[in-house]
C-alpha cells in the first residue's frame, strides 16, 4: 500500500499541524476502498441470513438479518460523510445512534411475537447461518481493523463490525441451544440480547458524535 493511502497525514495523525490531537476522519483512498468491500459482504451476509429468518422464524436470525441490514446502511453513510465538516459527521453519527434505537425496539417486538406463536425454528439452520454470519464479519474485521480509532464515524464502522462478530458466535449458539432443547427460549433470548446491544452501542456512537459536536462549537 502506498504512502498516501495510509490513514497517517497531517490532518489526520494523532498530532494535528498545530500540535493539537486529530481523530483520523477517513480522509484516504483505502479506507473508501475498504468500505465499499465491507458494504458488499454486509449486503450479502443480510440475503442470506434475512432468507433463513423468514423460513425459519427465528427471532435471533431477524436481529442478525437486521444487523448486517444496518451495517451496510452504516458504512455507505460513513462513506458519504468523508471529508465533510465535523458538524455533519456528528450529525451522520447521531442519525446510526438512532437508527440503532428502532432496530433494537424491532428486534424486541419481534422477539415478544414469536414468544407467544409459532413453533421452535430448526437450531440446525440458525447455527449454520451464524457461523456463516461470523466468517463473513471476520473478513470485514480484518479489513477494517487498523482503523479501529478516528472520530464517530470511524469508531462507529469499527464498533459494529466488532461487535457483530460477538454476535454471529451467540446466534451459532442459541441455535445449538434450541437443536439440544428443543425449545424456543434459547432463539428469543438471544435475539433480546442483540436488542440490547444495539441499544448499547447506541449510546456509545451518540456520547461520542455530541462531544465532538460540542469540541467544533468551541
């Protein structure tokens, strides 16, 4: 990789020209790069998984659908929002903190639905998706892990895919769960769980984005 497709530069290193700290914004060619990759695998990690959801009528595979559904909305914001002024990037960043918000409000209204009808899903097809869920986050981890640090918007792509390799492993789990048990309480509660690390994240990105709000106004 070239020179000028590192995330290193004077607007984007940790001491910025005037001596001041800079959060790296992704202002670089292979971070853009990167992104587009990412927004790919997320797009086709949500067919896949969004399709077993609707057959099997998993609550954990909708909040691991919506997940990879939301990643990709995400990333092609973060993408968008390079190079804009910090006033637009925090305001991009609060826009995931509250798209996040309704994707965990879905998941747990899905989650009470199916805990009052239908039958157990097959844990066989959640464990395979999962795993399927966690190789392809795995990929997009690798290539987005030396920009793990920046401003909202970096850190938010960074969170996400961190965190979905969590959430890949806990769908392959409930799965097993609901294969040994036969019941479908491993299947909700694992989806009620991914709620509430949305919710979490959340937070994260919004604390973050309003500080740096707060940090340009001063």
């Amino acid at each position: 990789m070239s020179a000028h497709d590192t995330p290193v530069s004077c607007s984007t290193a940790p001491s910025g020209c005037c001596g001041q700290v800079v959060k790296f914004d992704g202002a670089s060619p292979a971070y853009r790069r990167i992104l587009v990759a990412v927004i790919a695998i997320n797009l086709i990690g949500f067919a896949a998984i969004v399709a077993g959801s609707v057959v099997q009528g998993s609550a954990a595979l909708a909040a691991n659908a919506m997940d990879f559904l939301a990643d990709s909305a995400t990333y092609a914001i973060s993408l968008w929002v390079i190079g804009r002024s910090v006033r637009v990037r925090s305001g991009a960043a609060m826009f995931k903190s509250l798209s996040l918000v309704l994707m965990a409000v879905s998941v747990f209204g899905y989650a009470v639905w199916r805990a009052v009808s239908g039958q157990p899903p097959e844990g066989s097809v959640i464990t395979g998706l999962g795993l399927f869920g966690f190789a392809a986050n795995l990929v997009a981890a690798l290539l987005l892990v030396r920009y793990r640090e920046g401003d909202a918007n970096v850190r938010s792509v960074w969170l996400c895919t961190r965190n979905d390799l969590v959430h890949s492993l806990g769908v392959a789990a409930a799965g097993g769960l609901v294969w040994l048990t036969g019941s479908r309480w491993p299947d909700l509660l694992a989806g009620a769980l991914l709620g509430a690390v949305f919710l979490h994240s959340a937070l994260s990105i919004l604390l973050q984005a309003r500080q740096e709000s707060r940090s340009a106004r001063a």
